[in-house]
C-alpha cells in the first residue's frame, strides 16, 4: 500500500515538476529567431530552372546593388505575409516585393523561406503591337478578338519585358506587327501595363530577340 502510494505522489510531484517547467518557458518550444535572418526587396530576376533569384534591395535601383541567392523547390517554402496561403516559386514574378529567410550564417544565401508580398490582379490581353513608343510610354495593340484598337501607358523604367518561354525580365525591341501578352491595371480610366510579353512568331520555334541582363527598356 504504501508503495503504491508513493508511486502516486512521484507522479503528481513529476507532473507539478513539469508544469513548473513550462510556466517559465523551459518546455516550450520558442520559434528560432536568432539563428535567422530576414533581406526585404523586390524580385528582379528568378530563373526556376537554375533555381536563382536576384534580389534588390531597399532604395537602390543599381544592378551593383542586386544580390543572388539559391532556390529549390524542395527546400525554399513560400507564403503570404499573414501565413494564410501556401505558395511555390512558380507563383513569383519579377517586380514582386518579398521578404527572404535565411540561416545566420555568413555568406549563407540558400533561402529557406520566401515571405510574398500579393500582387495586383492584371487583366490580360494578347494581341498585334500597332504602335510603341518606349520614350513617352504608349502602345497601340490590335488585341486579338477585338475589332478596335485598344490604347496603353506604361512607365518606361519599371515595365517588364519578358519572353513567352520564362519568367526571367528581358530587354526586347517589340516592334510593330509583333504579337505580345500585355498584363495591366485600369487607372483613372487609363490601362497601365507593366509586364509585356512577346510571344513567337507563327511558325517559329523560338524568338529571335538580343536579351540582356536589364529588366525595364532604359
């Protein structure tokens, strides 16, 4: 009898032990902030397939001020700001503001977390370039299944050019008579663009555009 009461109160002492223990926080599991460090910026390139993406950070619109860091689709989660919404890298897009986790390791830069800022919903046309003018920002588009033509402002340093076969932001010479995606915003009765994609020509395999390394056509 005895024995057995003895066992009873190790048990309660053990559980008044513990709970003890977890008020002041040694059984609580805390989230490892310390060993983690958060880099805020906009997306000025991601290429999925070299699992690469190029960060700019804060002010600076220099390309001396752009860092890369590595991506895997197995390793990098990606979320919304408010954790409701389970992303993945194919959701990103160059202009996007996020917020990247990585260890707090020197020169550590695989990221193990990327925090998405939402993007605006676009609307989304494709259709022939009529006229462009990439200094005054305006383009003239014959969109495909309209019988008038339709009329778009953009900023000339911070539109988006990109090729149909990826996301990475390129430098294009769009010209009349080329066909393009154009993905804009309605603003004070104007449609802004600010990705445009040109798609390839019928009856080609691939564009035959010069790209380089620069995201908006300076």
């Amino acid at each position: 009898m005895f024995r057995n009461k003895r066992m009873v109160l190790a048990g309660i002492l053990s559980i008044c032990v513990f709970f003890a223990f977890a008020q002041s926080g040694y059984c609580v599991t805390k989230p490892d902030t310390e060993n983690v460090r958060q880099i805020s910026g906009e997306i000025v390139w991601i290429d999925l397939q070299q699992g690469t993406l190029k960060l700019r950070q804060g002010e600076h619109r220099g390309w001396d001020k752009v860092t890369e860091y590595r991506i895997n689709a197995h390793d990098t989660f990606v979320t919304d700001p408010a954790s409701k919404e389970f992303l993945t890298l194919n959701d990103l897009r160059v202009g996007q503001d996020v917020t990247l986790e990585l260890p707090a390791v020197r020169d550590w830069k695989i990221v193990s977390k990327i925090i998405a800022q939402p993007l605006p919903v676009f609307v989304v046309v494709t259709g022939d370039v009529v006229a462009m003018d990439t200094r005054t920002g305006t383009m003239t588009l014959q969109v495909v299944g309209n019988n008038g033509a339709s009329y778009f402002v953009f900023e000339p340093d911070d539109i988006f050019y990109m090729k149909s076969t990826g996301k990475e932001p390129v430098h294009l010479e769009v010209k009349p008579g080329d066909r393009v995606r154009v993905e804009y915003l309605s603003d004070s009765g104007k449609q802004r663009a600010r990705y445009i994609t040109l798609m390839p020509a019928s009856g080609a395999g691939s564009t035959t555009t010069t790209t380089t390394t620069t995201v908006t056509n300076k």
